[in-house]
C-alpha cells in the first residue's frame, strides 16, 4: 500500500507521462507536452528523486516516452512560436528539448 506521498508522487509522475503524450490542438497544453517531455528527457534531479522515491528506473518512463510519444504534423505548426518562446528563457537553455526536438519543428 503506497504512503500518501507515494500516491501524490505517482499522481504526478502519471499526469507527466499524459502530458508528454497530449495531441491535441490546445496551445496552453502543448505548453505542458513540451514541459513534461523537457522534465523527462533531460533527467531532471527531481524527477529523478521522485522516481528514486517510487522505486521505478528514470530510463523505464524515458523509453516509453521516447517510443509511444509523437508530434504531429499539426502540433508543430503551433508549436513553433511555444517553442521558440521557451527557448527564450534561461529555463529551457541547454535543455533536452532544445537539443533534441526543436530543430524539427
């Protein structure tokens, strides 16, 4: 049976996986599509230590995230303006997203 901090830890673990894969249209959700898949892909320390928490191997989420996880053709168009905006902050400098997926859009 899992802690209280374990069910919210999970909670957000899952909203994050759910996130990455979104696709639909809205703006305000790709914005956390891109998020999400930034906080995964670049191993973020904590989602690292949520993982650590939960007993579940960062690589184990990435993988399925990086195999199930698709942009389309149509999110792209959109996605560029979110992107390029993002990239403007010191937040999303030298970030996995960046280095990965941004030069495709």
């Amino acid at each position: 049976m899992q802690t209280w901090e374990e069910m919210m830890i999970t909670k957000i673990l899952t909203q994050a996986v759910e996130d990455a894969k979104y696709t639909g249209l809205s703006k305000f959700d790709l914005e956390h599509k891109i998020e999400s898949i930034n906080w995964i892909m670049s191993g973020d320390p904590q989602f690292k230590y949520y993982c650590k928490l939960l007993n579940i191997e960062p690589s184990y989420i990435q993988n399925k995230i990086k195999n199930d996880t698709t942009i389309t053709s149509q999110q792209k168009m959109l996605l560029k303006p979110i992107v390029e905006k993002l990239l403007k902050s010191k937040k999303y400098q030298d970030n996995w997203f960046a280095i990965n997926v941004e030069e495709r859009i």
